[in-house]
C-alpha cells in the first residue's frame, strides 16, 4: 500500500476527535472519506497534513515512516491539501498566486514560464484557468483549480481535497470529477473529503466511512450501494416513540411567519437562498434539517432582518417585515439563538446580568433609559433563571469567562424568558451534555406549548426528529424536501440532506397544518 | 472577602499597575535627559516643586487639569465604540469661536442670559466641528482619525484668519486678537487663583458620563458595542445613530473647553487659546484607559507635569518640550503593556 | 504663472512623495504609520543638526534617512510585535517625536547651514521651458521622482514586491506560504520611515533651509491621505505629491502678488482638499484597499 496510515488518535480538549483510525490508500487511488460533520474525517486529514501532531499512531508513504511536524514537512514529502477556505489573495492574479507558492522563485519572477506551466496543466489536466485573472473575479470552481495547480507546482503526490464540491455547482462538479480522473491516471494519489454520497458514488474508487471518530468500514465503490452507505453514515435508529406530545396545536388561522419565494443573494462561494417559500404557525416547531452552509444562516438573516430579500416577501403575522429594522423585529417578538452564540449573541466583556437585557432593553430600563436599577435588574433576572429550575450563577461575572456550554444555555434563558411570538434557534444544544440537552428540549417544548412558533434548525437528526411537529430539508439555498417525523425513514433524510435524491412532495410545506 | 479578592485581581489593580509603568517613563526620560548632559533629578524636582511647591503652582494645576478632563472626554466617549477622536484641538477651537461669536455680537446681555447662552455656543460649535467627521464615517466610511487630524489644521488656522480679519480688535495696532470680552461675558475666577466655573463643566461633564455610561441605556447600548459590534447589531442597536451621537457629544464637551478658555483665562479670542489640550486630552484620555474616573486622575497627573514644564524652563532653562517626551513615553509605555483600553467600565 | 507654480509644486511636493512612497510601502504590508509625522520631524531636526556640525548635506541627509528608520522601528515593534493598537501607536510616535525634535533643535532655530544646493543637468538644464521646470532641482528632488518609478517596478515585478503585497493583503495565507511576515513588516515599515527621514531631510535642508519646531506642519498626515488617494501605487502618488505640492507653492505666488486673500484661508487648502479627496474616493478605496488594511481602517475595535 503506497499511503498507510495506522492507529491515529487525536484529541482536543473535551472531543475526541480521532480514536484509532487506521487507513491504507494504494497509488493513482482516488479514496473518499465520508462522514457527517463531526465525524472526524478534517482532523485525520489535518494530521496527514502536519496541520495537527497526532496523539497517537503512524503515517507511511511508501513503506518509508514519515514525522510530520508541520505543513512544510508535509509538502516536502508531497502531500498537499485543499481547504474548504481557499488559501488564495483574491486580489492577486493567479499568477502572482502559483507565484508564492512555488519552491523556488527567482528575483524577477519568471511569469511567462508560470503561465505556460498553467496553460500546460490546463491542456493536459483540465485545470483550465486564464491565468491572469485577478482571484476575485474567478468562479468558485475556477479558484479551486489554482488551489489545485498550486499543489501540483510544489510537487505534491498525494493530493488531499477537504469537502471540494460543497461549494461547487452540479456542472462544476462534474468538471472537478474529470479533473480529478486524469489526475489519477498520472498516477496522482486522492483523498476526498465529504459527506456526499451521490458524489462518492460517481468518483472515487474506494469509500471510507467514519462515524464519531472511528471507521466504520472501508467498501470498494462497485460492492457499495447508496443505502449501505447511508446505513453506515448514520446508523441505527430506531424511529422514536413520542417522547413529547407530537402534535402540535397550530394556533389561529393564520401562521406566525410566512416567507414567499424569498431570496438572498450568496456571498463569497455561499449559496444564499433561492426561492424559499415556507410557514409556520403558533405552536408548532419547523425542523430546518441540512448540513451546515446551505442557506441556514441566510435564512435566519433573512427573517431577523439583517439582511436584505433581494425577492420575495416576509411575513409577521400577516404584516409585510421584508424591510423591517432588526430592531422592529425583535421588538415585534421575534428571538434568535445565532450559530455562533458567542460571537454573534453575546458581549464577552460585559456582565452576565447585562448580557441577559440585551434583547429586551426597553423593557428593563424604561422611563427613558435613565436611572437604570442594576440591582433590580439582578432581581428580575434570578426570579427568571429560578422559575427555570436552574442554580444562579454570579450575576456580575464577565461572560467571557463562561464556557461554550454555559454560554448557550444563557441564551436560550434570556430568549425563552421574552415569551417570543417566534424564535429562530441555530444549533441549540451544541455543546451541552445530555442532561443539559434534555432541559433545552423541555423548555422548547414548553415554548411550543405555550404558543410560540419556532423554527429549529439543527444537524442534529435525533433532536429535529424528536422535537420538530414538522421538518424540511434545505440544501443549496433550497427547500428539497418536506415531511413530518415518521413519514420516511432516516436514511431517505440523509439522502436529502446530502443532496443525492429529492423528495418527491406530497404535501407542499407552505400549507397549513390542519388543526388538531 | 472572596469579592474583594476577585477584585483585586482584576480593575482595582490597573491603577497600580499604570502607576509602576508611569515610573518606567519618568526613568527613561531620566536616561535621555543624562544623555543631554542635563541632570535628571533635578529636573522632576523642578517638576514636581512647579507643581506642589506653591498654592499658584497647585491651582494652576487644576487650572490646566480642566481643558484637559473636557478634551480628554472628547476621545474617551468616541472611543468607546471604538472610534478614534483625535480632533479636539480643533473642537476646542470651534467651541472657542462661536462662544466668541456671542460675547461679541450680544455681550450686551446680562451675566445670567449671556453666559448659558456662551456655555450652550460653545457645546454646538464643538459638536458641529465634531459632525463632519462623524458624517463621512457614517456615510461613507472615511476613517475619522485622519479626518479630524486634518480639520484641526483647518479650524486652527480659521481662528488665526477671524482674529485678524473679521473680529479683530480695532484698537489693538495689529495684535491678533478680539476686543475684550465685557463683564457679563466672562467666567469668575476663583480664591484669588486663575481657577474658574470651567471646573465644575469639567467634573460635572465627567459625573454626566459616568452616569450615562453605567445607568442609562445610552450607555449600556454604547458600551455593548464597543465590546461586540456584531452581537450589537443583532440585536438591533443603531450603529450609525451612535457614531453620529458619540463624536458630537465629544466635541461638544472639547468645544466647551475653548468656551472656558476665552471666557475666564484670556477673556478674548487670540491664537494660542490651547497649549494642545486637545492632544493632551487624547492621551489623557488614552492613559485612563477612556475611563471617567481615570480620566480625572490623569488629567491632574498631566496637569502636574504641564506645570512642571513651566518650571524647568524657568529654573533649569530645560525646554517645554521635555514634560512632552515624558508623556508620549508613558503613552507608549500604557500602549505597549497590552492593557485593553477599557470599553466596559 | 503656471511654470513657477509647477515648479514650486515639484519642489515643495518632493518631501511630501518621498513620505508618501515611504507609506506606501509601510501601508502595503498591512501596517498604517500614522507617525510619519514624527518620522519627518526626526529626520528633518537630524539632518539639520548633522549639516549643522559637518558642514555636508550629504551626511545631513544621510543622518536623516539614519533618524527616519529608527524612529519608525519603535512603531513597528509595537505593532508587529506586541500587537498594539496601529493608529493610536503612530500617533503616540508622532507626539514623542514632536517633543524630542523640540528638545534637541532648541539649540539651533536661528541658525544658518551650507544648504543642499540645486543641481543642475548639464545639458537638459538649458532646454527653453522644461530645463527650468524639470531639471534645475536639487539632488532630492530628481531621487523622489525616479525612486517613484523604481518603487513601482519593485512592488509589481520582483518576488519582494510579491511577498511584501501578500503579506498586506492576506498575512495568513502569506504565512502558510512560508512567508516570514514579522520580518516583512519590521522591514516595511523601516523602510517607510527611512524616506520619511529622507522627507524631513529636504524640507529642512533644501526647501525652507532653516530648523523649527514642528516644521512638518501636517505633512505627514496629508502623505497617509495622499496614499488613500493613490490607491497605494507609487506612480499615482507621484501626481498626488505634485498637486499638493502646487498648492503650497500656489499659497506664495498669491501672496507675493499681493492678492487680498488672506494667507490663512490660503494654508487651509491643503489640509480641505485632502479631505474633499478622501470624501470623494472613499467608494473606490474601499475596493483597492490592501485587504489587510480594512480591520485597521474600518474596524470598529
């Protein structure tokens, strides 16, 4: 075996990340890793990169052991890699790009000689790219190709491609797959980062599946089919039992949030949104299932009002929002719970107590804003988190001091505890441990209850499945399927989410649920 | 007492720290000034006999302290959503010319009407210079440190213009200055000392933004976006309405600082109002970390050494300049211990 | 008219593109240095003082381009490597610089010195109108416009130029390129200060002859501005320096003609043009800006 890689483990502080991963590459193979995210597979890589030095284990090309210390070390013994964020300067021309990345570069650069080899790996590779275009004005696909050029340059074997097509569009895709088969026929070796099974399917020569740091199993493409895939990827569930009433009570007639083919334009290599349409009711929570970076983010912008609908409408009960202020919104009744809770919910610096009144700020300081009470301000914030069942922690402590965990569970409190008419929650229990997680469901739960609409969007299959009174999946900026929990199986889903079938609609997911 | 140990371990003990760095500047100037074959000590006993050694020394040490603390403000309010004010020289003067404006033009009044009328003269013409800066950031992003760098040129020389041409004295032979301002115009002076009203402007202007920022939800917006302008936005804060807000109500307090100045020091308009309170007030404001209290404690810290200047160029026939060198040393000194400029006090 | 106003606007725009080609250089690294300022001041008071003692611009100017770098590594160093504040640390090298230059030039205000004398191209120096204009200056002036052009051809046609650019635009993806990016930047930002130096060397040497407190008046700042408008190409800048400086020439011809405009309204231009500048372009200057640049600039920290 020409890349064997034997007993890698590598962990971080609270995850293990890798335990014990074996794997054995032969040469011109083009060897994908599957997984969902979190699985594993962008450490291992990160390791045989010399990104990260593993805690454990060895990695050997050619029967000869390697130490790889850095990524330097990695490139001199050719190995190269392909971030999802490209290591470009979109200011530069491509060029000037191949230019830095070249071993050796003489005072003048040669630039004649970097075009013609660009012209050379264009004809002979497909890596076709006019190589004096500025970064900034190529395509996404296009831009990969310098990536890739630029590991041909400095002699990489081994070419390592971290979820390369995520950002990619079908036709792309397909030129990426040409690419990456005369490649192989060179005798180029290929790791393939994703979590896409059409794609692994159509590409690569043998499948690796990893789940929660360890592999599954390594299949040949011609003895796997997509379901087994599927099956490994996601594993055993059982369909769950109602653990919570599942009906939700759809409240009134008309839904709490309406978007009408909304779009949003994408920026850098995002998809945006295309076209969404969807409502939602009082009382019932809409699963928004679908790896991350397929219009999620820009959905919730879209609905917080910090971003624009380039088209389409945006309903709050039945009043036109589409230009409202996030002000107007969050005093309106809207509540989110962002992706990155501590970059974008919270001011570190700022006390516990005064990041709790960050949304509601009318509310705890009126009569103008003067003569703020902070004592009574704690008050009302204890009574709050003791009404939740929970320990108070200190009040005047810094939240930057709090740990990812804690962090979260102070913005579900604070958004929960406005009663909103609506709540948007990313994620809501990354980072909690079980019992935690568990309390982050009862309480969505009691919203839901208590009337509220939420949209739960999540990539956690267990938790839509267990909470949401109904789901759809959203891939590349788009709706691609609607259901409710039990209607198809856990496997179709996966499908979805990882854009290898389209589900056929039988019910279209702006339709009102009817009352129950 | 477990509360007065965390304390302890976190912003009681910046002031300390900031005093042992101070010391670190005072014995640097002391290399250079040995280098210069002129004797350390004696100079910073010069200083600090300016300074300490008479009750005119003490007094004009609050004397000079008052600019200082309004200009200081000027930059620390600014500064607390993380934009840089270094215009207060020029927001100084603008206060200075259209205080000007009404001592001449309606110095007639009585003290009671005049002298609120100047005081609110003096907030516009500061806030106003303020406004074009805080504009074209807003609108179009122009960064307001060499915006409000350039204005001051600009506003300095408009005064020099104003007082030989358009309101100049007519009775002076060609001095460049206004006529004097009448009675009802000026500001008292107090205890036989050159200390005047400006004072209380001074602390109560610095009262104001301690209250605003700690007990107002002003301030409470303001000070979350100096810590997180994303998490700001998101949750609906008006960026745009506080950089607008924030650089005039620093330049309206530096703009009452000139209004002090020509109403109880010079009681006219002349070139040379300000010995750079406005720059001095900038790194006052930076050495307190754009904190109120501390903005205080070294505006009299500055206060001190600005007095002391006058003194060894008197006894030691040492140039001005070095209490300057002393002061942009500790800058440098606060600036290179990573201190992170408080933005929540 | 207009000769005497162009060529007063070559020779009075000479410190000011030497400072300007300096920041440039500083600035297309990632680092703004708004201590040029101070960076002109030093090398004007040294330059001066050095003339002063040995009787030889050249050493002046040399004692310059010494002081300019110097003072400017103290802004690197807090910058690059304590990762300081990048404007409040310019501007607190400007005020040390402003008290130190007061300090040391005490001695020598009034004092007179064997100035850099005007350098006249034999043959070239005769031609009709453009001999005057273009080729009767002193030895600093021809160096800034010819460093101008070789500044250039560096930045865009050798590797340094290329790793200099890529450090300004992206460090990170410098750095994964085996850039050593501290060193370019320490590097860059000496540099910028050496032709500060250099700046503050004509104007105390060749253009006013003579030392004052605080004789760059601004210059430096307006050379941060005048980079913004170049976009941060050399040859731009070029254009830049010598509009700004026929303004400042522009200011002595209307006086010595006697025109009732007072000369105060006269000094401001510089200083508001540069400001209708920035205001003007501030659209493109968001898209030609070093990528680097926009936290320092835009970033509300």
């Amino acid at each position: 075996m020409y890349l064997r890689l034997d007993g890698i483990a590598k962990s971080f502080p609270g995850v293990l990340a890798n335990c014990g991963i074996s794997l054995e590459v032969d040469r011109g193979e083009i060897h994908a890793l599957l997984g969902e995210n979190g699985a594993g597979k962008s450490t291992l890589m990160k390791v045989l990169y010399g990104f990260y030095q593993p805690d454990a284990g060895t990695i050997s090309v050619d029967g000869a052991r390697l130490d790889l210390r850095s990524p330097s070390d990695a490139i001199r013994a050719g190995i190269g890699m392909v971030f999802q964020s490209f290591m470009l300067i979109p200011a530069f021309s491509v060029v000037e790009n191949i230019a830095l990345a070249l071993p050796r570069l003489g005072v003048v650069p040669d630039t004649a000689e970097i075009r013609e080899r660009v012209r050379q790996y264009g004809a002979r590779y497909g890596l076709t790219v006019d190589p004096d275009a500025k970064v900034w004005q190529l395509s996404v696909g296009e831009q990969q190709r310098v990536e890739i050029i630029k590991l041909l340059v400095s002699g990489a074997r081994i070419l390592i491609l971290d979820e390369p097509t995520s950002v990619l569009a079908p036709h792309e895709i397909r030129g990426l797959f040409e690419i990456l088969q005369t490649l192989r026929r060179d005798g180029y070796t290929i790791l393939f980062i994703t979590h896409k099974l059409k794609e692994v399917m159509a590409i690569a020569d043998r499948i690796t599946v990893l789940r929660k740091g360890s592999v599954v199993g390594t299949l040949s493409r011609d003895k796997a089919t997509e379901q087994d895939l599927a099956y490994m990827l996601l594993g055993e569930r059982e369909l769950r039992t109602d653990t919570f009433s599942r009906r939700g009570r759809a409240d009134g007639a008309r839904p709490v949030l309406e978007l009408e083919s909304v779009s949003v334009p994408g920026e850098r290599g995002r998809c945006g949104l295309a076209g969404v349409s969807l409502s939602l009711h009082g009382g019932e929570i809409l699963g928004v299932a679908g790896v991350t970076g397929n219009g999620q983010t820009e959905l919730g912008e879209a609905i917080l009002g910090l971003r624009r609908a380039a088209h389409g409408r945006i309903l709050l009960d039945g009043v036109d929002v589409s230009h409202a202020t996030t002000a107007r919104m969050l005093e309106a009744g809207v509540a989110c719970i962002p992706e990155d809770p501590l970059r974008m919910g919270v001011a570190p610096g700022l006390t516990i107590a005064e990041n709790m009144i960050l949304t509601e700020r009318r509310r705890f300081m009126p009569r103008g804003g003067l003569f703020t009470d902070w004592r009574a301000i704690r008050r009302a914030i204890e009574e709050r988190i003791e009404n939740f069942g929970l320990t108070i922690p200190r009040l005047t402590v810094p939240v930057g001091t709090l740990s990812g965990g804690n962090v979260q569970r102070l913005l579900l409190l604070r958004e929960l505890s406005r009663r909103p008419k609506l709540l948007v929650t990313f994620y809501p229990t990354r980072g909690l441990d079980i019992a935690a997680t568990r309390m982050a469901h009862e309480l969505l739960m009691m919203a839901r209850n208590g009337g509220a609409a939420i949209l739960l969007i999540s990539e956690d299959l267990d938790e839509l499945l267990d909470l949401s009174d109904r789901l759809v999946v959203f891939s590349r900026g788009a709706i691609v399927g609607a259901f409710r929990p039990g209607e198809i199986d856990t496997v179709d889903i996966g499908l979805l989410m990882t854009g290898a079938k389209r589900h056929e609609w039988h019910d279209s997911p702006a339709s009102p649920i009817p009352a129950s | 007492m477990a509360r007065l140990a965390r304390l302890a371990d976190s912003r009681l003990l910046i002031p300390v720290r900031l005093l042992g760095l101070t010391a670190l500047a005072f014995v640097a100037v002391g290399v250079f000034l040995l280098l210069f074959g002129k004797n350390p000590l004696a100079a910073y006993r010069a200083i600090f006999a300016g300074a300490f050694g008479s009750t005119y020394g003490l007094s004009e040490v609050v004397v000079r302290a008052i600019p200082l603390m309004l200009c200081a403000a000027a930059t620390a309010i600014p500064a607390r959503i993380g934009l840089l004010n270094v215009g207060g020289e020029g927001q100084l003067h603008a206060g200075a010319m259209a205080a000007t404006w009404g001592a001449l033009t309606l110095g007639f009044l009585p003290r009671a009407a005049l002298l609120p009328g100047l005081v609110a003269l003096g907030l516009l013409g500061g806030a106003a210079a303020a406004l074009v800066p805080a504009v074209l950031r807003w609108a179009a992003g122009v960064n307001e440190t060499i915006s409000t760098l350039l204005l001051n040129y600009v506003i300095v020389l408009l005064v020099e213009y104003v007082v030989r041409g358009p309101w100049k004295d007519p009775m002076s032979y060609n001095w460049p200055f206004t006529p004097e301002f009448s009675d009802s115009a000026r500001l008292g002076l107090y205890w036989g000392t050159r200390i005047h009203a400006g004072l209380w402007f001074a602390l109560v202007a610095i009262a104001l933004f301690y209250f605003v920022l700690r007990r107002t939800r002003w301030g409470y917006e303001v000070r979350v976006i100096g810590d997180n302008p994303e998490a700001a936005v998101r949750a609906g804060i008006p960026l745009g309405r506080y950089i607008l807000l924030t650089m005039c109500a620093g330049g309206a307090l530096a703009g009452l600082a000139g209004m002090a100045e020509v109403c109880a020091i010079q009681s006219r308009l002349r070139p040379g109002i300000s010995t750079g309170f406005g720059y001095t007030g900038f790194l006052v404001s930076w050495l307190a970390l754009h904190h109120p209290l501390g903005i205080v404690a070294m505006a009299v810290l500055l206060g001190v050494l600005s007095v002391g200047g006058d003194q060894v160029q008197i006894s030691l026939g040492l140039p001005y300049a070095t209490v300057n060198i002393i002061m942009a040393l500790i800058f440098f000194v606060v600036l290179g211990s990573r201190f992170r400029a408080a933005r929540t006090a | 008219m207009l000769a005497s106003v162009l060529e007063g606007g070559i020779r009075a725009g000479t410190p000011i593109l030497y400072a300007t080609l300096g920041e440039v250089i500083a600035e297309r690294a990632g680092v703004v240095n708004l201590g040029v300022e101070g960076a002109i001041l030093v090398g004007a008071c040294a330059g001066f003082i050095t003339t002063a003692q040995t009787q030889s611009p050249l050493l002046g100017i040399a004692a310059a381009a010494l002081a300019g770098g110097v003072a400017s590594l103290v802004h690197a160093f807090m910058v690059v490597t304590v990762r300081a504040n990048q404007i409040a640390s310019g501007l607190a090298l400007m005020f040390l610089c402003l008290g130190v230059t007061s300090f040391v030039g005490r001695p020598y205000v009034a004092v007179k010195i064997n100035a850099v004398a005007p350098l006249a191209v034999p043959g070239l120096s005769d031609l009709p109108v453009v001999g005057r204009l273009l080729f009767s200056h002193d030895v600093l002036v021809y160096g800034a416009y010819l460093l101008a052009p070789l500044i250039w051809l560096i930045l865009f046609y050798t590797k340094w130029g290329l790793a200099l650019r890529a450090v300004g635009e992206r460090q990170a993806v410098a750095f994964a390129s085996g850039l050593p990016t501290a060193v370019v930047q320490y590097a860059a930002v000496v540099c910028g200060g050496v032709l500060a130096g250099v700046a503050g060397a004509h104007l105390s040497l060749a253009y006013a002859r003579s030392w004052v407190e605080g004789m760059s008046n601004g210059r430096g700042f307006i050379a941060v501005a005048l980079v913004i408008f170049a976009t941060w190409h050399p040859l731009r800048a070029v254009l830049g320096a010598v509009i700004f400086g026929a303004v400042f020439a522009l200011q002595l011809q209307i006086q010595a003609r006697g025109v009732a405009l007072s000369p105060y309204f006269l000094d401001m231009t510089p200083y508001l043009l540069t400001l209708f500048g920035l205001l003007l372009l501030a659209r493109t200057q968001r898209h030609t800006m070093p990528e680097g640049l926009k936290e320092v600039f835009e970033g509300l920290k």
